[in-house]
C-alpha cells in the first residue's frame, strides 16, 4: 500500500488526473450539494457565469499555450525562438536550458498580462455584466445573482493573471508540480464551495471560493516556480522584449482565433441554450456537458502531460520516438472515453437520483448523442496538440468558420427542435471538417506513413 501511494505522489499522471478531476467541476465532492442546494435557475445561471467567463478567457489570445510551447523550447536549449517551425541547427542545440533566453520570455509574459488581466475585469465587468442583468432580471432574487457575478468576475480575473505560473511549471518539464499547485487551489475552491453550500449560501459559495482559490494559486505558482526554475537573478521584472514578442506574435494570434472558434464550437450553446430554450433546460444541458467534459479532460491527459516531451522531442527531431509514444497515449485516451462513457450513460442518472438531484441529465437519446460529438471533438483535438508541437497552426480557418456555422446553425435550429438543434448544429458540421482533417494533417507531421502510424497505434511495430 506505502508503494502505490509513493507511486501515485510521484507520478506526473496521476496527478493530472487528479487536477483535470477536480478541475471541470464535477467532483463527488461539491456536485451533489450543487444539485441539492442550487434550484434549477441559479444552476442556469452558474453555468451562464461559466461561458461568459470561458469567452473573457479568450483575451489570452493564444499566449499561455504559446509561451508554455516556447518555454519548453528554451528549456531544451533552442538558441532562438522562431515564429514558425524550428531552424535547421536547432536539432543540435545544447540540451541545457537557454536561461538568459527564457528570462527574456518570462518578463515578455509578465508585461503581457499584466495589460492583459486588466483588459478581461473589463470584458467581464461590462459586457458580461449586461447578459447577466438581463437574463436575472425576471428572478426574485436578481440583485443576488448581480452581486455574486461581480465578485465570479473577480475571481476569473484572479485565476486568469495567476494562471501562467503553472502553465510555466509545465513548459520546463515540472508537470507534477505544476498539477499538484492547481490540486492545491482547487482544494481549497472545494472547501470554501462545501462549507458555504451547507450554510446555505448558495450561489455566493461558489463565487467565493473561485475568487480565493485565484489567490492561492497565484501565491504558490509564484513562489514555486522561482525555486524550481532556480534563476540566479531571480524572477525578472515586467518588460516587453520586442523580438520576443515578434516571434511569439504570429502563432499566438492564431492560436488565440482558434481558441475563439473552440468556443464557439464548444461553450457557446450553453448561451444559446439560456437564450431559447429557458434556464432549467439549461441547467440539464450544462450538467450533462459537464460530466461529458469531465471525462473528455480526463481521457486527454494520457496525451497532454506528454506535450512538454513532445516538444522538445521536437527540437531534437525524434520523430520515431513521437510516433510510439503519441500513438500509445491515443490508444489510452480512446480506452478511457469507452469505458467512461458507459459508466456516465447506464450509472450517472441512477446516481443523481439517489442523491436528490433537482436537476436531471439529458434523456438517453440526446446524453448517447451528446457523448458521441464530445469523443470525435476530443479525438481530433488532441491531434491537433500534436500538429501545434510543430510550432506551427494550420486551424485559424477551419476553427473560425466551423464556429461560426455552429452557432448560426443553433439559433436557427434550437427554437425549433430544443437540444437536438444544439446537438445536431454541432455534430454535423465538424463532421465536415474538423472531425477527420487534424487527424491527417497530425500523422503526417510525423513524416511517417499512415500505415506506419496505425501500427503503432494498435501496437503491431516491434519494439524499438
């Protein structure tokens, strides 16, 4: 027993696991006092202040994944940061980190987000604040739910600036420490969310335990860091290096546009869902988008904890040593969403039944269908992860105008046909494009062959 705890405490894994556990908010934990306590319109409203808050998040524009991609590259010992692909004599850099290089990305990243942070309190405070006012206006209890929003705002602003410490963590290969400062944080939401639920203070416990919890993680991202990254000069002050930020430019404001079609692929129906079809309805559609994304964040760690190795696997163009190691994680990644997939759509309902639930999941034909969208969508994201090691982002396109198609596509349909417009918006149309394309484009960025790579997949190549 002593054994599997030191393994579980040591592995980088294991405690992604964890963290993406906690993280998408379905812990056992917290969900069924969320369900108990919270009536089906401030469930509504919970995951309003959840969408509203994902599209403020876009203002990163596509810099933590950026600058974690670009860290992991200095931290491998790439001499230069290039805003596209890698030079030709990057593959025989030291592999010792570049520190002078990375303390000029670090204080690139400072200056970036300190305008940055400011920019999303706006965002959140203006026109978040407005859709809030305006979907609570019918409420009894309206200048509640107002207050609670400015203080999620808050909150969201905190976690957002805070945030980049971990994302650092992770860039220079400190995985498991970058996961267990975010468990760290979410722990402490979970106490704070628990404690106030069952004092009755409703939507107002969870507002205040994100906004604690962007203090934690800000205090102990920053602090480990500075001991992990062993700077001898310690943590640079906020300056923009222009040619930093040139190189960096280019891929982030792609990344960030792609982010901006994410959501319009992913969270903006829980938006559309409020505006049309009513906040209890929602509330069903978020709770079962909820433990759908729950068990998709879960099944893409096998890949993600990797991305790190994969990029500087990259820099020494390891492509070989790419391909068993990214195909034996998607093997992983498929098993995971099969099996629990079957566990959230025979399990689940009985479960939130036992435990009181004043809100339902989705009936079994739009939960069935729901999951089957969420696995092409994961399946193909985490093939893109693998095309944007290459330092380069082929998506901005497809992700913009497959978004916007999905969200025309839902006003027009969900009126009409409730949540199957939803559903049906979203399936058909990535499964013009987006569903098989990143797949492709993913292999061949492995200069192997198809072939070679769906051996590797099913584990039919000798060993190395």
């Amino acid at each position: 027993m002593r054994r599997v705890a030191k393994r579980f405490t040591q592995s980088a894994v294991a405690w992604s696991f964890l963290g993406t556990f906690l993280r998408v908010g379905a812990s056992v934990f917290v969900l069924p006092l969320v369900l108990r306590k919270l009536p089906p319109e401030h469930l509504g409203m919970w995951y309003v202040f959840g969408s509203l808050g994902a599209f403020a998040l876009l203002l990163d524009l596509g810099f933590e994944a950026t600058i974690t991609r670009m860290a992991s590259y200095v931290w491998a010992g790439a001499p230069r940061l290039t805003a596209f692909g890698f030079h030709d004599s990057d593959a025989d850099a030291s592999r010792e980190p570049n520190r002078p290089l990375f303390r000029d990305l670090l204080a690139t990243l400072r200056a970036y987000y300190l305008a940055l942070g400011l920019a999303v309190l706006l965002l959140l405070g203006v026109g978040g604040g407005a859709w809030v006012w305006q979907k609570s206006a019918h409420l009894p209890d309206a200048t509640t739910i107002r207050g609670a929003w400015c203080v999620y705002a808050l909150g969201v602003t905190l976690n957002f600036v805070g945030g980049r410490w971990p994302a650092l963590l992770g860039g220079i290969g400190a995985i498991r420490t970058a996961q267990q400062i975010g468990v760290a944080g979410l722990l402490v939401y979970y106490a704070l969310a628990v404690a106030g639920l069952s004092l009755g203070y409703g939507l107002w416990s969870l507002v205040v335990a994100l906004f604690v919890m962007g203090i934690v993680v800000r205090a102990l991202g920053r602090t480990v860091f500075a001991r992990v990254a062993a700077l001898p000069e310690g943590i640079p002050a906020p300056r923009l290096h222009r040619e930093i930020f040139a190189a960096i430019w280019p891929n982030a404001w792609r990344t960030g546009l792609v982010a901006l079609g994410a959501f319009l692929i992913v969270q903006a129906n829980t938006l559309i869902c409020s505006a049309f079809l009513g906040l209890a309805t929602t509330a069903s559609y978020g709770i079962s988008f909820q433990l759908v994304s729950m068990l998709v964040g879960l099944s893409a760690v096998w890949v993600q904890v990797k991305l790190p190795l994969i990029n500087q696997l990259r820099v020494a163009g390891s492509f070989e040593e790419i391909t068993r190691l990214f195909a034996t994680r998607m093997r992983l990644v498929v098993a995971s969403f099969f099996a629990g997939s079957l566990a959230i759509f025979f399990l689940a309902p009985p479960v939130l039944q036992l435990l009181g639930s004043r809100t339902e999941l989705l009936p079994p034909p739009l939960l069935g269908a729901l999951l089957l969208i969420q696995f092409l969508e994961m399946h193909h994201s985490q093939y893109a992860s693998l095309v944007l090691t290459e330092n380069r982002n082929p998506f901005l396109r497809p992700a913009l105008l497959s978004g916007v198609l999905i969200v025309a596509a839902s006003v027009l349909l969900a009126p009409r046909l409730g949540v199957w417009g939803l559903l049906l918006s979203a399936g058909v149309v990535q499964l013009c494009f987006n569903n098989w394309w990143p797949v492709l484009r993913g292999i061949r960025g492995l200069k192997v062959s198809p072939g070679h790579y769906w051996r590797a997949f099913f584990g039919l190549l000798p060993n190395a």
